[in-house]
C-alpha cells in the first residue's frame, strides 16, 4: 500500500511539473504581430506584467516541482514540502488570477475604460495564453490535491488511532 501511495505522489508531482512547466513555456512564447489600417503592432506576454509574474511563478513552481522529485521518501525535508506546497499553491493561485483578469480585458475589453478587445486582431496570441491558462489550471488543481495529500500524510501519525 505504500509503495502504490508513492507511485501516485510521483505521478502527481510529476503532472505538476510538467504543466506549470508547459504553461510558462506556452505563456513565454506567446507573441504575435499584426497589421490593422497600415499601423502595426505586437503582442507579447512581457508586455503585461500580469503575464510575466504567471511565467514567473509557473517557472518558480517548475523548478521546485523538478526538486521535490529527486526528494527521498525518508527524508526530514518533507515536512517542509508541505509549508512549500502550500506557498506555491497560493502563489500560482495569485498568478493565474492575475493573467486571468488581463486575459479577460483582452477577450472582451473595458467600454467604461474605452479598451478595445485585442483577441480579434491577434487570435493566434490570445489561443496561446488560453493554452498557457488552462495548463496553469491544471497545475494549481495539482497542487491543491498534493498539499491536501501532504497534510494528510504529515499530520496522520499525530492522529489518535484506535486500538
């Protein structure tokens, strides 16, 4: 039974790797350039700091995920993989919150703040930060069941057990 739990710990942490992974690398390449009446202009990801602290944050979250997988299964440090799920859980929340609230802006616009929607002139773009988002998605719901699944395992010998 341990042995199947571990397995599917490493799975997990190796899901969240892999899509906080894929959605900084989707959200860093996610660039277009289009003409509109003669004037052209480009979207980027850097420019929008929203943007760049998700790619920040997947990647911060990227190389931490990489770590944690090498982490034998004995190790003291696991209870600090709990204090640091839980830190990462709550700074790709923050992130993706903040990328979505700009993605928002760009789909639909602002006309109490006379922003146009982008999506239409750079389509291309903005299906990629929809890629990018939906990955992060994934990789936040990851890290909620890791950080439920390390609190568990932690704090389960302090529980009483009945005999």
């Amino acid at each position: 039974m341990a042995k199947i739990k571990r397995i599917c710990t490493f799975l997990l942490r190796l899901i969240a790797f892999g899509t906080t992974l894929a959605a900084a690398i989707v959200m860093a390449t996610s660039h277009e350039t289009t003409s509109l009446f003669a004037v052209s202009f480009e979207a980027k990801y850097t420019y929008t700091p929203a943007f760049k602290y998700f790619v920040i944050a997947n990647a911060i979250a990227s190389v931490y995920g990489f770590l944690v997988l090498f982490l034998p299964s004995d190790s003291l440090l696991w209870r600090l993989v709990v204090a640091m799920d839980a830190v990462l859980a709550m700074l790709l929340t923050s992130s993706i919150s903040a990328a979505l609230a700009i993605a928002q802006v760009g789909k639909k616009g602002n006309s109490h703040a006379g922003w146009l929607p982008i999506c239409g002139q750079v389509s291309k773009y903005c299906n990629q930060v929809t890629g990018a988002l939906a990955a992060g998605f994934v990789g936040i719901i990851t890290y909620a069941i890791l950080l439920l699944y390390a609190v568990h395992t932690v704090l389960n010998p302090l529980l009483v057990q009945k005999t």
